[in-house]
C-alpha cells in the first residue's frame, strides 16, 4: 500500500470533493470506493455564509486523510500563500501543489512547481507536486525536497487515460523508491488499472467518478480496478511476445488422423 | 476605512484584522486570512492593523479535486 512522508494509506485510491451532485452522492462515493486520502481546497468565503463549516463537517465524516491542493494558481507567491491558509485550515503539512502555467491545457508550470515546492519544503510543508512526466522536472523536484511526485495521466478534466505511455514507464523506472501518484486526466477505471500495472503507487481522480451517471458505482469501480491492477504489478506480469505459444502442452496429444 | 474584501470594495470601521472579521460577519467562522497577498495567521490577526487599500482574503475549505 502507498507511503506518503512516512505514512501509510490503507487505499492507493485518492478521490477528489469537487462537482458531486450532493453532498449525500459524494460521502456514498467515498464509502464504496474505499479512498483514503481526500482532495480539497480553499475559497473565498462570505461573512456569515459558513459553507466552509458545513463542507468541513462532511469532511471529517469520511474518515479519510484530507490532501488540500492549491488548483487555480498561476503564480508563485498565490500558491504559497494559498498553500500557508490551506495548512491552517485544514492542520496538515500535506500539500498538493499545482502551479497552473497554460490556461488551455492546464499543464504544470515546471519552473514555479520547482520554485514553489523549494519554499514551501523550507517552511516545512510535504509537498505532493503536481507535475508532467518530464523527467528532469522531477529530478528538480526531489532536489526542492519533495518526496512525492503526482505525474498526470492526461490533462486535468479530460478523461483522456495515459496519453504519454512511454514516458510514465520511464519516470516510474528512472526513480523506483519515490512514491509515485498518477494524478489527473483519468476517465474509465481501464485506466486506473494501467496506471497501477505500470508499478504506480496510487491514483488520484475526481471528475471520472463525480460527473458519472451513478458517482457511487463508478467510485467501487475505479477502487476493484485498482487494486486488480496493484495485484497485477506485484504479481510480476508476463513478458508479451509477437509470436504464438501455445499454452496446453504440445506433448501427449493424440494423433487423429 | 475603505479596503477590498475578497475583491469587494468594503467601508469598515474596525482598524485590526481580527475586529474587522468580527464586523464583517466572519466571528468564531473557520476562515483563514491573507493581506496584500500575504499570509496573515490567525494567532496575527489581533496585532494587525489594517490601512485603507489594504487587499484582505478570506478563504475557507470547500470541495476540490
């Protein structure tokens, strides 16, 4: 099972909070699909409106670790400052850092991820990166001091699966010890049991289940195809071949003509 | 003084940051508070006094993904 900064997490299933069509709908989701860690964020807040108790509450009901992330920010210094509210808030040092640096495809912007997880390391945050596959943009990252890295699958909402195959496999094999979250761009539980095959250590997704027809089926869904593929990865998967080999023993056969 | 609440523009008549979330409705809420930007930790609030043009952010948990 994962292990995020020294601690264990009993699901390699993350879910997001954000777009369910209720509130009952999104802790039924959690139920069924077993996640132990919890995505959130912070938003601005009316005087007297006290959303934020009420969705703190619902929260705490689910038992789950909360993983509050900085989505939306553009810059630096906003994503520090949102993560440094964020920590009070929710007391946790976890953060999900997500500097965005392209409005269209929402892709990481590598050099403020690198930038920001440097200063909030210092200031004693766990930093979850959200970042690309790109291998020397990791590589910086784990120098920043993060211990975590979160590659996307497929831009954030899009539903698209693994679209870089080849450079997920080379990420996960060229840091082996680092705990590795396939974050974002996930829409069929198909491709969650890729991603857990491939050797990754969680998922984390939102949209593929809030934005189903039944979020709570879809929830157990995404958790059985996850750990079909966890079992899978440490089961040692057989090696494919272009070639046909048969599989019942050629020996024995009876001669019939 | 004028400041900006959250973007709005907002007369108050509290000078520190704790006082003003008081008035403003905010008393005893889970809210967590920047100025200009900067992080203000809720333990600060008491000490600092805001200016007029003073930019104030007033966040709490919501859902996220």
């Amino acid at each position: 099972m994962p292990r995020f900064y020294g601690t264990e997490i009993a699901s390699s299933l993350m879910l997001g909070t954000a777009q369910y069509p209720s509130p009952a709908v999104l802790a039924e989701a959690f139920r069924r699909s077993g996640a132990g860690i919890a995505t959130v964020s912070v938003r601005r807040e009316a005087g007297g409106e006290r959303a934020g108790a009420d969705f703190w509450a619902l929260i705490r009901q689910l038992g789950v670790r909360v993983l509050p992330n900085t989505a939306g920010c553009h810059s630096v210094r906003e994503a520090v400052t949102t993560a440094q509210m964020a920590r009070e808030l929710f007391e946790t040092d976890w953060i999900k850092l997500e500097v965005i640096g392209h409005a269209d495809t929402l892709q990481p912007d590598p050099f403020g991820l690198v930038e920001a997880a440097r200063i909030l390391t210092a200031e004693g945050f766990q930093v979850f990166p959200y970042t690309t596959e790109d291998v020397v943009l990791a590589e910086r990252l784990l120098e920043a001091g993060c211990e975590v890295l979160m590659p996307w699958g497929a831009p954030i909402g899009t539903g698209l699966g693994l679209t870089n195959i080849y450079g997920l496999r080379t990420l996960r094999a060229q840091f082996p010890d680092v705990p590795m979250v396939v974050d974002a761009g996930l829409g069929l539980p198909s491709q969650a049991a890729q991603a857990m095959e491939m050797g990754f250590d969680a998922v984390l997704l939102n949209t593929a289940v809030a934005k189903a027809g039944d979020p709570a089926a879809m929830a157990e869904g995404f958790a059985l195809a996850v750990e079909a593929g966890r079992l899978a990865y440490a089961a040692d998967p057989m090696e494919p071949r272009d070639m046909a080999a048969p599989s019942t023993p050629v020996v024995g056969k009876a001669f019939l003509e | 003084m004028i400041i900006t609440v959250n973007g709005e523009t907002v007369a108050v008549t509290a000078g520190r940051l704790s006082e003003i979330l008081e008035e403003l409705g905010y008393g005893g809420e889970k809210v967590a508070t920047a100025v200009n930007e900067t992080f203000v930790p809720a333990a600060a609030r008491a000490e600092l006094a805001l200016a007029p043009g003073d930019r104030l952010e007033i966040v709490a948990p919501r859902q996220g993904g």
